[in-house]
C-alpha cells in the first residue's frame, strides 16, 4: 500500500452502453467518501466498442472453476459480474442495474449467462424477471442488488450456487476475486474470465487508507498492477469457499496503491436472505 497523501480518484467499475462513471476529488488526505460524493461527476461520452476487459494481474480461469461466476449484459452489451446463489438468483452491485441511486433500469434490459468461462459464448442465456436495489444504496455503499431469473438456472459442474459469509475474513486473509473486467485501466476488449488473490483489510485497517470507509465495506489490498478493474462490479471475492464480498468501486485506477472496495456479505445477509429465496 502507497502514502494516503495523493490525488484520489474513485471509481465504480461498471462498463456497458460506453459509460464508465468517475468521481474524483483533489486531496492531501486520505481518500475520503464523504468528499468524492459532493464533487463534479463526469459521465464519458460512449465510445463505439468501448473496452471492457478483465481483472488486473491474476490468471485465466479454466472451464468450471469458478462455477458461481455470471456475466451480466443490458441491451446485449456486457456490463457486469454477479454471483449465483441460487438456481433463481443472482447477486451484484446496485449501480450495475441503476442509472442512478434511486432510479432501475427496467428488468427486461438485463440478461445473464451462467457456465461459461468465455464472455460471449458458451454457457446458458437467461433474462431477468426483476431486480431489487438495497433501499439504502447511494453512492459507493449499500451497493448490492439481487436479479431474480425469469428461468431457474440447472446445476452441473460449471453452473453452482455460493454460500454466503456469515462472518467477515481475518486481517491479511487470502481473498479470491474473478471477473471479465480489464487487464489495465486502458485494457483491451475480454474474451477469458480471469482471477487474482488479494488481501483482506479490517475495518480499522482500511481507515488508514479511505478515512470514512462504510463499516459495511470489505476492503481487498494489493500490489501495483493487481486487482479489479472496469467491468468487474458485481463479481464475487470469495474465501474460503464462501461469498465474502460484491466488488463496488477502485480508486486512482486499477491496480493502483490504494485498497478496492467491497460490499461486504455478512452486513447484507439478511436482506439478502429476506429478498430472495434463501433460507
């Protein structure tokens, strides 16, 4: 991890319709959510084949590896990862699904595909009947939102369910994360789901670096050129076997010295559970 002392810019890593959405704030302090909120926000022109690519650093995942893994699609084109956690629903970031908090893209938009390590073939294809935003989601916290499938999703070898954390992970603990987004902040277009291994961060750990974190943020640490980039929200880090955290925002860029933020999983079980099928 870099010095806080440095201009922050945060950053949701949702990609689709050629918008990415950057907010960014200039300060000798660490970065702050409470600022980066109140500052000018700047929606990118759409960019003909704008790229959307994959996680920064990490390997290629093969068949089956990561059989909980979705990619999300509005209007057709890719925008997200999410995580299975039934054979009806999905869970992801709320502004994977919201122009703005507050305000949902209709459920018919969104498509899933399940089963396939590959962005745009392979797998099953099925459309989303409804999506449910956490009622508390603004900006970078409560980010999480549910996708119930208009057809239940068969399980095999490469299309399963996670279970959910019921407790965070420990400091320093070995986090796996996955996804379709860019190798690099100007990466090329995906084709291959990739994953990397960064750290856990406590609560207590992670103000050193973002001083008015959300207590229901799971920070991931890395090294430089490491962790997720545009095109990564929604996805799963995992640990343990179990769904920790839904990948929310970066700041300064991917891969950069400052820690990626994460909605963590057992500060939202409950409602998770309340609004799905779960038991």
């Amino acid at each position: 991890m870099g010095s806080p002392n440095r201009v922050s810019v945060v950053t949701q890593l949702l990609v689709g319709c050629g918008l990415l959405v950057l907010v960014t704030s200039t300060s000798t302090t660490p970065a702050t959510t409470e600022v980066l909120n109140k500052v000018y926000v700047e929606d990118l022109e759409p960019v003909d084949d704008m790229p959307s690519s994959r996680i920064v650093g990490g390997q290629y995942a093969s068949d089956g590896q990561f059989p909980h893994q979705i990619s999300l699609y509005i209007r057709g084109d890719f925008t997200c990862g999410g995580s299975i956690i039934s054979a009806s629903y999905v869970l992801t970031a709320a502004h994977c699904v919201t122009s703005q908090p507050g305000i949902n893209y209709p459920a018919s938009y969104f498509t899933v595909r399940a089963g396939s390590s590959q962005l745009y073939t392979g797998g099953v294809y099925v459309s989303v009947a409804e999506t449910k935003v956490h009622p508390q989601y603004r900006s970078y916290i409560y980010d999480i939102a549910l996708l119930r499938l208009s057809t239940k999703l068969s399980f095999n070898s490469r299309i399963r369910a996670i279970s959910l954390a019921t407790v965070e992970p420990p400091n320093n603990s070995a986090i796996t994360i996955s996804g379709f987004g860019r190798v690099r902040t100007s990466g090329e277009l995906p084709s291959r789901l990739k994953y990397n291994t960064l750290r856990s961060l406590t609560y207590g750990n992670c103000k050193r670096f973002i001083s008015d974190v959300d207590p229901t943020t799971l920070c991931l640490s890395h090294t430089i050129g490491n962790g997720a980039c545009y095109g990564d929200s929604g996805g799963p880090a995992v640990y343990n076997g179990k769904l920790v955290g839904v990948s929310n925002y970066i700041i300064n860029g991917c891969g950069s010295n400052y820690p990626d933020g994460y909605a963590k999983i057992p500060s939202f079980r409950n409602w998770v559970r309340q609004n799905s099928d779960l038991p």
